[in-house]
C-alpha cells in the first residue's frame, strides 16, 4: 500500500470539545436489492430501502458514513428474515463502534393468494418495515410493521339502506414490539381475518360474487375492526407492545375514519 495512504487525516476520528452528544446519527433514504425468507422457508427477492442510525458520544466528531454502505454491500449475499435482522444490527453497531443505534429496512411484500372460488392465483403486495434500535446497557427492541389493505362494510349503512351498503378500502397498520420470532404472514393474516374481507389481484365473477357478499355478511366499523384486531395482538405472547392503526378510505365522503389503540402488555396506554 502506498505510504501516502496512512498520512490522509481521518477527520471524523477527532476530537470534538463541544460537549455534545447525538442521539442518532447516519443514512436514511438508501435503497438495496435484499433477499427476505418467507415462513415457508422460501426466499423472496425485493428492494428495501434502509435507515441506519448510531449514537455518536460527545468527544467524537463524527460518524464513518462510508461504513454503513459497506456493511450493506458485505451482507447484500444473506438472506433477511424477522429471525436473523438483529444480527444486522449488532453488526452495525460492532462496525460503527457504538453502544447505540437503529437500523430500518422497508420493503414490498408479495403473497402469492388463491381467489376463494375460482381458485386464480395472483400475487398482492403489503408494505413490510423490519426495525431494530438499542440503547447503552439495554438489549434491542425488534419491531415489526406491516401495512395490510383490506375491505371494510359500513353497519350503519347495511342497517339503513333497502339496496345494499357501501363499502370502502381500508389500511390496517400493525406496529408490533416482538420477543420472539412473529412472521411477517402471521400479522397480515390477523388483519385480513377480522375485516370484513380480504383482498385478492385475480378474481373472476363467481370470486366476485363471493368476497362481496361476504363483505355484505361481516360489517366492521373502524371501531370494530380496531378493538377485534387489538383483541388478537393481546392473547399474543411474542408480542410485548404494539401501535395499531385502522384507516377507512370512505367511499361516500371525501374524508378517512380513523381509529389507534397503542398498548404495552401491563394494558397502559
């Protein structure tokens, strides 16, 4: 190696003297081809964008942003799942060496689903956020967040009209603290079986006929569906604590109801 190479100053290693330290400090907004394991095994190729943060201490002047890209580059060859992403993590931390920090990558998830009478397959995509963060003397919280659309039936409307009832698309977002493995599978599935129904790509007439009828069989308020939902994430002991949200995207006003329950297990708010 040329010697020159050792006299190139690295400023982020000197000494700041303002007494400040940062809280989180990195990239955000930097997108990586990345493999994800599903629950049967199977890989999954996608594109997730990351968010990758340190704490900094207050005598160090800054971080090695190069050093973030390059741990994405020497781990682009694994295969990411909710089971290994903390390993991720601590080698971020380790390679930043910092006793601090938060890593986020967010991704489309694809589910390849059978329409329920035809049996057509398509595949339908869910937005899927896999979040580790730790703080000095602590073991790290490992997030999981899934963004499921789903089809709600207004009650109020089934209950008053003589030709039908309207209907909406509605988003429910599920924001679980977990201790152990939750698959990404098992929260979609919680969604989509406490709505009123759930969403295909591919149907034909007769798997028309059935969602919209099942639909017109199981009203849901946003209240409804984000008390059922919640009850669900409550009897489940993997999970520590969750933010949940349910947006209904109105089909005869031009506003969203919306509803959010965020609980820790002890039942505070």
């Amino acid at each position: 190696m040329d010697a020159s190479v050792h006299e190139i100053p690295d400023v982020q290693a000197y000494t700041d003297n303002r007494n400040v330290p940062i809280d989180r400090v990195g990239i955000r907004g930097i997108r990586h081809p990345v493999s994800v394991v599903d629950r049967s095994g199977a890989l999954q190729h996608t594109v997730a964008e990351f968010s990758m943060t340190v704490f900094l201490p207050a005598d160090r002047k800054g971080t090695h942003m190069s050093r973030f890209t390059q741990l994405l580059n020497d781990h682009d060859h694994n295969a990411h799942s909710v089971e290994n992403f903390v390993e991720l993590f601590r080698a971020m931390n380790q390679r930043l060496d910092s006793n601090g920090g938060t890593i986020e990558m967010r991704f489309p998830y694809f589910i390849d689903k059978t329409a329920p009478i035809s049996g057509v397959r398509g595949m339908l995509d869910y937005q899927v956020t896999l979040r580790a963060d730790i703080n000095e003397g602590a073991e790290p919280d490992i997030h999981v967040r899934v963004v499921v659309p789903v089809t709600t039936l207004c009650p109020c409307s089934k209950e008053i009209s003589d030709y039908g009832a309207h209907n909406q698309r509605s988003h429910v977002t599920i924001d679980a603290r977990i201790t152990e493995t939750v698959w990404i599978e098992e929260l979609i599935e919680i969604a989509e079986q406490q709505a009123s129904c759930e969403l295909y790509s591919q149907l034909k007439r007769a798997d028309e006929k059935h969602v919209t009828e099942r639909a017109y069989d199981n009203p849901r308020f946003v209240e409804d569906l984000t008390r059922d939902i919640a009850k669900v994430l409550n009897r489940d002991q993997r999970i520590r604590s969750y933010d949940l949200e349910v947006e209904n995207f109105e089909s005869i006003h031009n506003h969203s109801a919306w509803a959010r329950i965020s609980r820790d297990k002890d039942g505070s708010a």
